[in-house]
C-alpha cells in the first residue's frame, strides 16, 4: 500500500519537477553561488540565461573554427564580467545589464540583424562627434551610442515621452530631435542633425 501511493505520488509530482527544471536557467544550479545562484532564484534572469544560450548556440554553430574560437573567448570572458557584478552597488541590475548587453551584441554579430542608419547629433560639447544607432528590433531594444572613440550598448527603458536608453554610467533621453546625454559624468545637449 505505501509503496503504490509512493508511486502514485511521484508519478504526480515528476511533471512539476521537469517544469520547475524548465523554468530555471540553461546551466545547473546544484554547486551554484553568488552571481549565478542568483541567476537560478530569478525568473527573469533564468529566462535571459536560457535566452542567451540558445542564441549563443546558434550564433557558435554558424561561425567558421576561428570565428568559434573567438565566440568561445569572448563568451568565457562574459562570464567572469557578469560574476564580477557581486562588487556593484546594485548586484541585480548590473546582472540583468551584462545579460542585455550580450545578447545585443550576439543579435548583432549574428548578421541576422539589418543595421539601422546612424543618426548623427550635435552637441554643445563640439570638440567630439555623437551618434546614436538604435535596434529597436531587437530584444530587448538597444542603442549603439558612440561619444569621440568610446562606445556603449544602452539598453531602452519606460519613458513617459520620448526614447530613454542606459547603461551603467550613461543614460540617453531624446525627445522631439533634442538628446539629453549623461555619459560618464559628461552632460551633453545635443540636437539630431538632419
């Protein structure tokens, strides 16, 4: 009797188990701490890992051996960037940045992606160029945001009017062809050159 009930029981939860399982993200969680333990307690950051692998994996399977190599690299580094992220004020959004950015930067790398046109800018800060290329195509929607030789991806945020996008450090509102830039402690008024 307690063994037919045992199996019953099990028959009933082995369902729930392989949903939970599902639900988590593309690595195991058994031996998981810091950064990735919190990867496998969120939702939303389990869905991103299981997000990313899989375009990972796509993008890997279409590369040449070098190429590969590369992704391979580049995809390790990535890893210890996001694990590096139990040092931030704000562990959680910086985790949830580095997922967005990698998977913006993999879609775009992908070649699956057309590139927009970049929409130059000019600023009261004149003695270095602005330009914005946005991929609101993508998931999640980005910008490509260049300042002189530097460069970021700014990830798009709710806004009541206009395009609002950041990143750690740099935040971009623009609204009717005028930009508020904050980069890196810079603030810019900048107005789209048409």
């Amino acid at each position: 009797m307690f063994r037919a009930r045992t199996l019953v029981l099990l028959t009933c939860l082995l369902p729930m188990g392989t949903a939970l399982a599902a639900e988590g993200p593309s690595f195991s969680c058994d031996k998981a701490e810091g950064v990735a333990l919190k990867v496998c307690q969120s939702p939303q950051l389990s869905k991103l890992d299981r997000d990313l692998a899989a375009l990972y994996k796509r993008v890997l399977g279409q590369a040449d051996s070098d190429s590969q190599k590369q992704l391979k690299a580049t995809q390790r580094g990535w890893i210890k960037g996001r694990d590096e992220c139990w040092k931030a004020s704000d562990v959680d959004a910086c985790v949830l940045e580095q997922y967005q950015v990698r998977l913006v930067k993999l879609q775009i790398q992908s070649g699956a992606v057309q590139v927009p046109a970049a929409v130059e800018f000019d600023c009261n800060d004149d003695s270095k160029p602005f330009t914005a290329v946005f991929y609101n195509q993508l998931e999640p929607q980005a910008a490509v945001l260049t300042y002189g030789d530097d460069q970021t991806i700014a990830i798009a945020q709710p806004s009541g009017s206009g395009s609002k996008y950041s990143a750690e450090g740099v935040e971009f509102w623009e609204h009717q062809g005028e930009a508020k830039v904050k980069w890196y402690g810079t603030e810019l008024t900048c107005q789209a050159v048409r």
